[in-house]
C-alpha cells in the first residue's frame, strides 16, 4: 500500500511540475495584458472625460475632450499603435479569462478606430460637435456639493467656443444632409437648455462671484452654439448630399468589429425581415384574441385608452414597477443581488423635451450619488385636457409595464446591479456591447410575457386572464416591430441604397409608425446603424438560452441561467458563448 501511495505521489509531482512552466507563462502573459489594458483605460478615458465622469470617476470632472487636429491625430494614432500590439499578441501566453479581454478590448480600440477612418465621426459628422456639452450630469446626480459641481458645468462652458471652432476647422466641405439638419436640432436644443434649464438648476447657488461666472460662460456658450447653427444652415446645408451610407463591406466590417459577427449583412436582414414576419404574426393573434371585429391598429387604439389619469401616472407606474419586481422573485427568473428600489420620478425638466422614460443609473465606480432613478415624463402642465389625454396614451398599462421591463427590472436595472455584484474586472465594468446591453432589455420584454407577467394565474389563466395576457403581448409586440424594422432599414440604407423616404415608408407599413416618428427613425439609421442590435441582441440571447438549456438538462433554470449570463460584465454576446458553452463547436453558432 505505502509502495502504490509512493509510486501515485511520484506521478502527481512529476505532473505538476510539467504544469508550473505553462502556468508561470500564463499568470505572467496576463499580468502583462493587465498593464497594457490599465494603461489603455487610463488614456482612453483620459481623452474622453465626460466617460469618466459618467462611470463615476470623478477626477474627470470639469473636462472634455480636446477636438483639435493635434489631439485627434494622436488619438488616432494611440488607437493604432494598441491595435498593432494587441493583433500581434501571444495569445498561446493567456489564460482564457485573459484572452476574452484581450477580444473585448480589441473590439472597443477597432471600434473607435472605425469612428476615426471609416465613420469619420470628427470630420464629416456635425453632431460630434453639437452633442459635446452634455452636462446634465452635474445637475441630475447629487455626487458632490452643488457649488463644486457648478464649478465643474463652468469648466466645460468655457471650453465651448474652442470646441465649435475646431468643429468649422475640422468639417468637410460637403457634409450628409441627415447629419446637417439633426446637427442643427441638437445645436439649437443644447442651446435652449444652457439657457433655461441649466439655469434654472443652479439657482439655489449663493455664491455671487461664481454664479456671475456662470453666467458670464453661459452666456458665450449659448451665443456660440447659436452661430454654429447659423454657420450649419448658410455653409454647409446649402451643399449637403446624400451619400450617408457605410457600404457592405464596412457594414461587414463593424458587425466583425463591434460583435465579432461575422455573418454577412444580407444573412442578417434575410434573418430580420424572417423575424419580422413572424412578430406582425404574433400581433396580429394578440389583437384577434382582444376583439376579432377590428384590425391590430384599432385595437391598439382602444388598449391605449386604457391609462392612469395625470395625478396618478407616477403612483400607478411606482406601484406596477414593484409588481413587476415581484413577479420576478415569485417566479424565480433572476436573482436581485440587493434589497435597493429605483426611485420612479417625472423626468426632470430639462430633459422632458427629448425622453418619453428613462432609466438613470449612476456608474459603476460610483460610491456617492447611488441612486437610481426610473424617469417618466407626465404631460405638459400648459397643455390642454385633450392634449394630456392624447400624451397619457402612451402611458398605457400594457405599453408603460413592457417600457419598465426594458428600462428597469429586469432590464437594465437589473443589469446595472448584477454588473456591480459581479466579479468583473474593470475592463468589463467601462467596456461594453451595444449588442448586450440593448439586447438583454429587449429580450426581458418578451421573456417576461413568456413566464406569465400580465397573468393572475399562472397554470390555469382564465379568459380574463388570457385576454389581459393578449394586452400586453399586443404592447410588447409593438415594441419589436420598431426594432426589427430598424435592423431592416439599417442593413438596406447602408448596403442596398435604401434613401430615407423608403425607409420612412418601411416604418409606416410594417411597424405601423405614423409619418412624423418613422421618418425620424429612418434618419437616425443613416448615422446609428448600430441600432439593428437591439433585435441582434435579443436573438443571440435566445440562442444562447437554448444551447445552454441543451447542455444542462435537468439542471437548467431560468434564474441560473440569467445568474450566470449576467456574471461577467457586459461583452459581446459571442464572448460569452465561449464562456458558458462547453463545446467549441457551438462557439460560432451565435443565430
């Protein structure tokens, strides 16, 4: 017996010591990854501050990005110098874990290099410069006295007139005429806001020399944004074109970049305008089960009448959000990883023009401001009983509790607390997936009607019950059309010509938007083609659910499964195929 123990101990010693080599070789592979990656977030972020300061890194505060051509030309080539090494880099060195960062990172410096080259964010598109004063954080998010934060807002006004003659300097002749008139809008609305609400959020400052110094920087601020709208419309609409569209092989190429897809991009709209089909099928059954005499517009109509009166929009939409919250723990589809509540607050003023609701979360590195807020927009207090009316429609039950789904639990929210809990390193807290973060909140929509939300009795719904379930199915279904008509009309304006008045038109017929709001829509498309990843998202994410309810058979379950999918941070949905599949194979098989 004391022979065999010898001859085992013998073997496992030999063994380990084959191991150390290769696995001295990985923790010194990944502690040198994890110097280029610290060093790759602390110049990131450094030339995008206002980042920072939304992660909750307040050591940016009162900064924002230097747009001169000296600092886009190092930027750029910073980018390039991190791509390089990162392409060339020892992979066989780094553990897995190491590895997926490795992509992660290369996806964010490929993406932002596709901004500089191929998008050419900071040349051909106005809106870089006109969305470049966001301040809304310094009044929104009580992370530190009002007078310091102020102070901050003063910072950045100053630095407004710098920022818009880089613009002129930089900007091309002749620019996108999508990208000129919403340039124009968000110039113009950006000044309207420095010059009301900004205002009026600082009011309570005592401080005469600071608020006189406020003032003073406003001021110029709002003048300069004012001439650059005029600058806009008299040099550079006049000659504005239409030739927004990326191409298909750099559409291929951000697919490849942002969510290392690799799919063709007529693979994915064959699987959108599939999808697509198949949802205007879904709605069309909702609205046969609510009342079969009318057609689906009509019964949304009569369910949208259905809402809460002025004074009760925010009571009743605080108290169905915490149903929602129930539902989840009585059903056991996520963890909660705290006992904390959003805060279901009116939108604030100065943001009321632009958000509908909205959830506000403070960043991951945040340790003061914590708060949460779910923001709901009620009507205009000027407007009249009709116009409330019409404004309350879109507050109904169904369509409110589908928004609060995405927006809050479990949504993004939700996402916001698992990725706090989570062991994530601080690579995967600052950097993310559109395609994830997007996805997840638009998958919880449907997933939630999937378990029985809306139901009163799970097993066995009455009438009433399937009725009321048709409701919000009807609600939820609405919601995806938009966003499969968006991942349709991103593919065809990017790769197949598509011009903004058929894109316009495609809204209206298949997702039944009216005119004003779809033609909006297709706008958005030519300069965010990004947004067709709010479905690519979602289909992923269910793929991902079947290939791993496959895997663990009997010990499969919703809330382990969402547990565990919400575990690492926010990458790419492919990234975290690798994670949690055990078969290579499956990897790639991301639809």
């Amino acid at each position: 017996m004391n022979r065999h123990f010898c001859a085992l101990s013998l073997i496992l010693i030999i063994g380990f010591a084959r191991l150390e080599p290769a696995a001295a070789a990985a923790a010194a592979g990944d502690a040198e990854f994890a110097r280029v990656a610290d060093n790759f977030l602390a110049g990131y972020l450094a030339w995008r501050p206002q980042t920072g300061t939304a992660l909750g890194l307040h050591e940016y505060d009162g900064k924002i990005t230097d747009f001169g051509r000296a600092s886009l030309a190092a930027e750029r080539a910073r980018l390039k110098t991190v791509d390089r090494l990162l392409a060339r880099w020892p992979v066989s060195q780094l553990s897995p874990t190491a590895y997926q960062d490795l992509r992660l990172l290369q996806a964010t410096v490929r993406g932002e290099l596709f901004k500089f080259d191929t998008l050419r964010s900071y040349t051909r598109n106005p809106m870089t410069y006109a969305g470049a004063f966001d301040v809304n954080i310094y009044i929104k998010r009580n992370f530190a006295p009002l007078e310091e934060r102020l102070r901050s807002t003063v910072a950045i006004l100053q630095q407004v007139p710098q920022v818009l003659a880089d613009a002129r300097a930089n900007l091309e002749g002749a620019l996108a005429q999508p990208f000129v008139e919403t340039a124009i809008e968000v110039a113009n609305g950006s000044a309207d806001f420095l010059s009301q609400d900004l205002v009026v959020a600082f009011k309570a400052v005592t401080n005469a020399t600071l608020m006189a110094e406020f003032d003073a920087s406003d001021q110029r601020a709002v003048a300069e944004l004012r001439t650059f709208v005029k600058w806009l419309e008299q040099e550079r609409l006049p000659h504005a074109h239409a030739h927004y569209a990326l191409g298909r092989k750099n559409y291929a190429r951000m697919l490849r970049n942002d969510e290392l897809l690799t799919l063709s991009p007529e693979r994915v709209l064959q699987l959108g305008l599939a999808e697509l089909r198949r949802e205007q099928t879904n709605l069309a059954e909702a609205a046969r089960q609510i009342d079969p005499a009318k057609t689906p517009s009509e019964v949304f109509r009569e369910i949208q009448k259905d809402h809460p009166t002025e004074v009760a929009l925010i009571p009743d939409t605080r108290k169905n959000l915490e149903a929602i919250r129930q539902f989840l723990i009585d059903r056991k589809i996520v963890s909660l990883p705290t006992d904390g509540r959003v805060r279901v607050e009116e939108t604030p003023p100065f943001a009321r023009a632009t958000s509908f609701a909205s959830m506000d979360t403070p960043g991951p590195f945040e340790t003061k401001a914590t708060e949460a807020y779910y923001y709901v927009t009620p009507p205009d207090a000027k407007d009249t009983p009709e116009k409330k009316d019409e404004w309350l429609t879109a507050f109904n039950y169904y369509t409110t509790d589908v928004v609060s789904i995405h927006e809050a639990y479990p949504g993004h929210y939700l996402q916001f607390l698992h990725l706090n809990a989570s062991p994530a390193n601080r690579l995967r807290k600052i950097l993310n997936s559109y395609a994830f973060v997007e996805g997840w909140a638009h998958y919880a929509e449907q997933m939630a009607l999937d378990e029985g939300f809306g139901l009163s009795h799970y097993d066995a719904p009455t009438p009433a019950d399937r009725r009321r379930a048709a409701k919000y199915r009807l609600a939820q279904s609405d919601e995806a059309l938009l966003r499969l008509c968006r991942l349709c009309v991103s593919v065809r304006i990017h790769c197949q010509g598509m011009t903004v008045e058929a894109a316009t038109k495609f809204f209206v017929d298949n997702c039944y938007y009216e005119p004003k709001p779809a033609r909006q829509e297709a706008i958005r498309g030519t300069f965010d083609p990004g947004y067709l990843y709010y479905t690519v998202g979602k289909l992923q994410l269910l793929k991902l659910r079947r290939d791993w309810q496959a895997q663990e058979g009997d010990a499969f379950s919703l809330q382990r499964f969402h547990d565990e999918l919400l575990n690492h941070g926010a990458p790419p949905i492919r990234l975290l195929r690798e994670i949690m599949l055990h078969d290579r194979a499956q990897w790639a098989q991301v639809f």
